[in-house]
C-alpha cells in the first residue's frame, strides 16, 4: 500500500471544570470549525472534553452527552472530517472514560474506553476491555487514552491489529514542581517512544491550564511522526490549534522481539539492595584495575561491557545477587521485549549499543525503566554506560575519564508499582496481555 499523507489537527483546549461545561462548549466548537476550515481531514479533542475531566459523584447527563456529540456531528458533516473527542460515554448501565469517532457524514463510527485507569478514574469510570483499530475514512485508528499510552502492550497491541496511526485524547497532568517547565513524563519522553516503536505516527490533544483549583495541564499537545520526531508541538500554557500533515504508511515498520524469562534459578531469592557499579570497559587489564577500586568504593558486585556483548546472547544472570536480564538492543526497543521478563520478577535489565540509532537508545531506556518500574544498565559506547531509576531517571554514567560508576539497586523502589492511588503498572501489564489474548491465536506472554 502506498503512503498516504493525512492533514491533521489536535485542538489544545483551555481547561474548563465540569460546571463550566456550557459555556466553554462554544468555544471548543468554534475550535473544531477552525482546524476544519485550515484543511485538517482528522481532528482531535482531548480527555474529558465532553464534560470535564474530573466527574465528580454527580451522574452526567445522556441528553448532554448526546447533544455534544450532535453539535460535533454537524461540524463532521459540514467539513467533510473525521472528528476524535475525549467524552464520557454511558454503556450498558457503566460509564466509560471514551474516546468517540465521528465520521464525515456525522455517524459515530465507534469508541475505545480507557483501559488503564488512573488515579481517580475508578471513581466514576468503568475500565475498556477491548484492543482493536478502528477503520475511518482516514486510515485505520489506534485509540488510546491518556494513560493508555503508559503500558507498552496497549499501543503494540493496536499496531500489529492494524492501526495506521495511533491517536489519543488525554489529559497529561504536571505536578507543578517547576511552573517554567510543565513535566509529564508521556508528553517529554513516551509519545516519541511510541510512535518509533511501532512505527506509526501518534497525535496527542491535551488541555493546557488547571480544572477545579487542583489538575494541573501540561499543553504539549503533538503530532509524531513514525519515526519518533516532533512533526509540531504545542505550548505548555495556552490553548492552541496544532497543525501538520503525517503520512501513513499503511503497515508499521515495528520490531517485535521478546525475552522469555526462565523460573528464577533454584528459587534463589535476589538481594533486597545492592551497590552496582559499572563500567563500558572490555580491556582485561582494566577491569582488574577498576574491580580492586570497585571494592575500595564498596561495590556490592561490577558490571562490564563484555556482559552485554556475550556471545551467549540475551540470558538471565546474577550481579551482586540481583536477578538481572541482559537483553539486546532489539528486545529492548520492541514495545513488548521485557514485559514477560518484568512479569516474572525481573527488575533489572542490561542492554548493549543501539546499532544505527544511538540517540535512541537513552530515551528507550529510560521509557522501558518508567513504565516496568525497573532498573536500566546501558552500554553505549566504549567511553559512556548509564543507568536508569524506576521512575527513568538517569543516575548515575561514565564518560571519556571517568570510566567507573555505580548506582544503588533498591528492589523496594522496584517494587512500588501502584505509581498513583489505584493504579498499579504491573495490573495494567498483565491486562493488557490477558485483552491481547482474547483473540483467537494470540499468545499470552506472562
């Protein structure tokens, strides 16, 4: 199939509390007809567009939810465009945090339901249970919301059933650590993860400003093109129309490669923590030097870079008494290469070079260490190694001169995977896998 280039637009609205619903639905329509009138044939509005985000206990209105989804079906129908919202969604007596399709002539061609919930989501929302594209006048969709985009399998899942591009409504939060640079870590790190990963391109429509005195919105809203890079990106504090064209290629270009564990050897029991260190070196005389400072720096055990390069290949070892993974490149960058391994128990992972894409390779080590809560060793190069926290920061890494570091293993921190009130990463793994394997011929990999 030959690629297709689609003009594409996500609508960064302003915040709006629940209450405000009415009065700022105008705005976000007049939105709509904008990025239709600039050419746009897909549009995307955020989470909780329709009517907040945060529900609160008050039931929401099917005549509102209907008659949102009216008002965007003549919009849909005037421009001729397929239209993507974040809404509630009653279905069969359940709420669900959707993201509702309109088509070009304003039918609703179908939803996704917010699978991995966050937070207080399960307050008012029921969770999704269901991984397949959507086929649209525009391509073949993979719907994600929000926090979908934090489990690997869930994007994966969609490509390999088809989905041309993924797109996601979401309301990327920031904790106001520092209110010149809105962090979250999909919008910073994961979307350009995702869409290389699979790729596929991904579009991301987010809120920008603060609901109900205490959600903070990050902006960032962006198109990614299927090789990871920014195509356009919005802000962090205004609303904004975000416009770009992204081309579809029709199949992804993905790597799919995963590193079966084995039951842990003996059911010898890893260390509760460790002092590793580290170094990118091979030269034999070296490593004895740097092993005897190793010891006077009172390292618990010493990684290499021969461990990662071992003609044995991806295998499971011990270091320091930590249960550790060494895995190749490959298996690292392909979206579901260490789930079973994480699945299993494993919360370390050493990896070697990323051949042909090395600035590639910090930002894949860093995702697969957020959202595995786990620990990432990665050899570079013949001067840089580095290592990744549970929560993909970097803490600790050689360079030209300094040619040793460590790092302390804590598999406590490895082990707080709740990352926010109801809302454990390691659930989400495994409900990804156990959605996946409802079809017919696929493989369950925990």
């Amino acid at each position: 199939m030959r690629p297709r280039r689609i003009p594409v637009a996500a609508i960064q609205t302003p915040a709006h509390d629940r209450s405000a619903f009415e009065s700022a639905w105008p705005r976000i329509l007049a939105s709509v007809d904008e990025a239709a009138q600039g050419g746009a044939k897909l549009i995307v509005l955020p989470e909780g567009t329709v009517p907040g985000y945060v529900l609160g206990t008050e039931p929401v209105s099917s005549d509102l939810l209907n008659d949102a989804r009216a008002a965007l079906a003549v919009s849909a129908r005037r421009y001729e465009v397929t239209i993507v919202y974040g809404t509630a969604l009653h279905v069969g007596g359940e709420t669900y945090n959707a993201a509702v399709v309109l088509g070009p002539d304003g039918t609703q061609l179908g939803s996704a339901s917010k699978r991995f919930l966050w937070h207080f989501d399960r307050r008012w929302f029921a969770a999704g249970t269901e991984l397949e594209p959507l086929e649209t006048p525009v391509g073949k969709l993979g719907l994600l919301v929000c926090a979908d985009g934090r489990i690997p399998s869930i994007a994966a899942t969609l490509v390999e059933r088809g989905a041309e591009i993924l797109v996601m409504p979401t309301a990327w939060v920031t904790s106001g650590r520092d209110p010149g640079n809105r962090e979250n870590v999909q919008a910073d790190l994961m979307v350009n993860v995702r869409a290389r990963e699979n790729g596929v391109p991904f579009v991301a429509a987010n809120k920008a400003g603060v609901e109900l005195s205490s959600v903070a919105y990050c902006g960032k809203s962006a198109l990614v093109d299927a090789d990871g890079a920014f195509v356009t990106r919005a802000g962090e504090t205004d609303p904004q129309i975000l416009s770009g064209t992204l081309e579809l290629a029709g199949s992804s270009r993905a790597l799919r490669r995963t590193f079966a564990p084995s039951p842990a050897q003996g059911g010898r029991p890893g260390l509760a923590s460790a002092r590793i260190a580290f170094t990118p070196a091979t030269d034999a005389g070296e490593l004895a030097r740097l092993r005897e400072l190793a010891v006077i720096a009172d390292a618990d055990g010493v990684l290499d870079a021969t461990h990662a390069s071992h003609p044995g290949g991806e295998r499971e070892i011990y270091i320091a008494g930590v249960r550790a993974a060494v895995v190749s490149w490959e298996t690292l960058r392909s979206p579901r290469g260490l789930v079973a391994a994480r699945l299993a128990g494993i919360d370390l992972f050493i990896c070697g070079p990323a051949p042909g894409e090395p600035e590639w390779l910090v930002p894949f080590a860093r995702t697969r260490a957020t959202e595995l809560r786990a620990y990432v060793v990665a050899f570079a190069d013949a001067h840089r190694a580095f290592a990744v926290d549970p929560d993909g920061a970097v803490i600790a890494g050689t360079f030209e001169g300094f040619r040793m570091a460590a790092f302390a293993y804590d598999a406590a921190r490895a082990a707080a995977t709740r990352v926010a009130p109801e809302t454990d990463v390691l659930s989400g793994l495994r409900d990804a896998e156990a959605i996946r394997s409802r079809t017919p011929g696929a493989e369950l990999v925990v």
